[in-house]
C-alpha cells in the first residue's frame, strides 16, 4: 500500500512540475524573398536565447525546405536575379551554420496495385507512373502568424510535364507550420512537435488518375539533404506510444534520424529527425473511421546528387558541395488492403515533422496522470478509511464492554 501511495503522488507531483516548467520560446521575423509571379519563397529567422533557426520555404522548381541552426547575429543573403534561375550560392549566410538540413518533395508515385497489397511493385513499370513535383502548377493561399506557430499554406491544382505532354487535374495541398515550444499540434494527427522543429501537411484531394489503372494509389518520395556520413544509411525506428490520447487508434510513431544521431549520446546535437504517425485519413474528418495505413520504404542512397538537387532551392545554397554530404530518399505510399484504393474517397493525407537535435519523445498528458493518479489513490484513500472506522469501532466496542463490565 505504501507503494501504491508513493506511485500516486509521484505522478501527481509530475503534473505539478510540468505546469510550471515554462517553454522556450523563440521570436519570429519573416518576409517573403524573391517575389516571383509563378511561385513563394518563404523565409522566416526564429531567434532563440543563443542560436537563430532559418527556414526558407520554396514552391519554384522542386518544392524544397532548408532548415538552419546559426549563431545570431548570422544574417541570410539571397542574389535575386541568380536565385531565380537556380544558379549555385545565391543564398548565402555571412557565417557558416552549425548545422543544415534539406528536405525536398522529389516525385508523387502512383501505382496500379492490382494484387491489392497496398504495396509498390517496383519490378512491374507499367504500373507505376512518375508525377514530378516541379512539374505541379502551385500558388499560394494563405500565411498566418500567431502567438503558438507560423504557417504558409500552398496549393497545386494542375500538372503538366511539357517533355511529356501529360497533364493532371486536381489539388494537392501543402501546410507547412513551424511552432515556438514543446507540445502537440492541433490537427490530427496531433504531431509531438519542439520549438525547433516544423510540420508538413500534404493532402491529395480529387486528384485524376491514369485511366489505365483501375487500382490506383499514390505516394510520396522525399529527398533528404543533411550534413551527416554519405555512405551511412538513415535509420528507420518504430517507436510505440504508452496510448493513443492524442493519436486515436495509433500507439506507434515511426521516426527517421539522420545517421549523425547517436541514442547513447544526449548531448550531440548536430543531427536531423523526420517523425510521423503510420496514419492516412481518406476524410475531412480525419477520424479512425477515415482512416487507412501508411507503407515506408528502405532510404537509398541517390548517386548522382547535384543532378538530383538541381532543379531545387537546396542547389542555390548546396551547390556542388552536395558531392561530400549526404543525399538520400524515402518513400512513404498510402493506403491498406482492402480500403478501396484511392478512387474510394478520392482523398488521402500525410502529416510529418521536421526536428533539429533530439527527437522528444511521448509524455503522458496531465489528463491521463490525472486519471492514473485518481485510479491508485482512490483505493488507498478508501483503504485507509476503512482501516480508521475499523479501529474506532473496535477502540468504541472495547470500551462498551469495560464499561459494562466496571458495572
């Protein structure tokens, strides 16, 4: 019982310590760079207490993130005129950063999944269709600022590949936030994120399909930047959650870290995550009864990476240095068997974070440690109320008896 009572307070004291632990927060600049008619550049400089984190945000070409850890008086210079025709060191900063990392939307997969897997079939091209991300016609909706996060929301309604004369009608949408301190995002799937780190949201919405296939579904291929060991490849780590308070029907989060990354040591920093929940949801709604599965693919290695990065920002800034870092891609295809495929709904997502340093790992809310909390400490309590009218009941008996005894 001791124990059990020492558990209690243990987690209520938690609750204490978590409200008043205050978060880092970081203060926010941000314009837009390069105002072109076909696309937005983005760039946004959060200052923190001793560092600075740059995010540039660019839907020219590949749409493309770099994300920067500098000193912070580090300032980010972009050549206009070169930046425009990706040419190599129009942006640039005025000291070199502790650490970069690039992520770009490299191709949209789609599949004819005739055997029903929800998995590619890479040995079967005639089944597989290559959409290019640069080739999607985006434009920008909205970009909002608030006291809890930052966001720019871009849409793509129209694909054409002039070298192949093909085109596509439909709309993929694209979220991307950065956030100033520790918590979950709003939407589901209620991403963990930190104040260095940022969220995409992709959703593939009434998108038209190659007419040949009667089995479509899509994927996505991303394309890693990052400063780390070339010849290591990316490690891929399902890590389960205790519940699924945030996440409902999801105890797992599949986290991607850049080979930099050491578990036995804390303190290194200098290294990249990718995180997301192996979820899809083929709704608005975004509920477990809209929901569908997710399949990641093994990272490869790209060998020819300027070729790679060409048509990207991350080649205004990489350049021909991209020959010594790494370069690397993962999949990640949507959809499980027996879902309908994508004609079902029409309609699938795919949320993920992009961090800096350690990957933060699952809390239990103050809800659930309340909850624990009340369901070890109520028995005691009534234990312990129960030991005491058993002994005031005993002491009062014993007492009625001396004193018809004393008579």
């Amino acid at each position: 019982m001791p124990q059990v009572s020492l558990i209690s307070l243990f987690l209520f004291l938690s609750i204490i310590s978590m409200n008043l632990a205050e978060p880092v927060k970081r203060t926010l600049h941000y314009e837009e760079k390069c105002n072109n008619t076909n696309w937005t550049t983005m760039y946004l400089r959060a200052d923190g207490s001793n560092n600075t984190l740059h995010y540039i945000w660019d839907f020219g070409g590949k749409p493309s993130i770099l994300m920067a850890l500098t000193s912070l008086p580090t300032t980010l210079n972009f050549t206009c005129e070169d930046f425009l025709r990706k040419k190599n060191n129009s942006i640039v900063f005025s000291d070199n950063p502790i650490y970069t990392i690039g992520i770009v939307i490299n191709r949209i997969i789609e599949f004819n999944d005739v055997n029903n897997t929800a998995v590619i079939n890479f040995s079967n091209a005639t089944n597989i269709n290559v959409l290019k991300s640069e080739s999607f016609v985006w434009s920008r909706k909205s970009f909002s600022m608030n006291d809890d996060s930052f966001g720019l929301n871009m849409e793509a309604n129209f694909y054409n590949d002039a070298t192949t004369n093909i085109t596509r009608r439909g709309s993929i949408k694209a979220s991307l936030k950065g956030y100033y301190f520790l918590e979950h995002t709003d939407s589901i799937p209620h991403m963990l994120h930190t104040e260095n780190s940022m969220l995409v949201d992709l959703i593939f919405d009434d998108i038209e399909t190659n007419k040949t296939f009667t089995s479509s579904r899509f994927a996505v291929e991303l394309m890693i930047v990052d400063g780390g060991n070339p010849d290591k490849l990316m490690i891929i780590d399902p890590k389960k959650n205790l519940d699924d308070e945030h996440t409902p029907g999801i105890f797992e989060v599949i986290e991607v870290r850049t080979p930099g990354f050491n578990r036995s040591n804390e303190t290194q920093q200098n290294c990249a995550y990718l995180q997301w929940r192996p979820v899809s949801y083929v709704s608005t709604s975004r509920s477990i009864s809209s929901s569908t599965e997710i399949v990641q693919y093994p990272p490869f290695k790209v060998n020819d990476r300027v070729a790679a990065i060409k048509n990207s920002m991350l080649y205004c800034y990489y350049g021909q240095d991209v020959k010594d870092i790494l370069v690397q891609t993962i999949m990640i295809s949507f959809g499980s068997k027996d879902d309908g495929f994508y004609k079902s709904t029409r309609y699938t997502t795919w949320t993920f974070i992009i961090g800096y340093g350690t990957p933060p790992d699952e809390q239990l809310s103050y809800l659930v440690i309340l909850i624990i909390s009340i369901g070890l400490g109520l028995p005691v309590v009534i234990m312990f109320l129960a030991a005491m009218y058993a002994c005031v009941r005993n002491s009062m008996s014993k007492r009625h008896t001396d004193t018809y005894l004393n008579r």
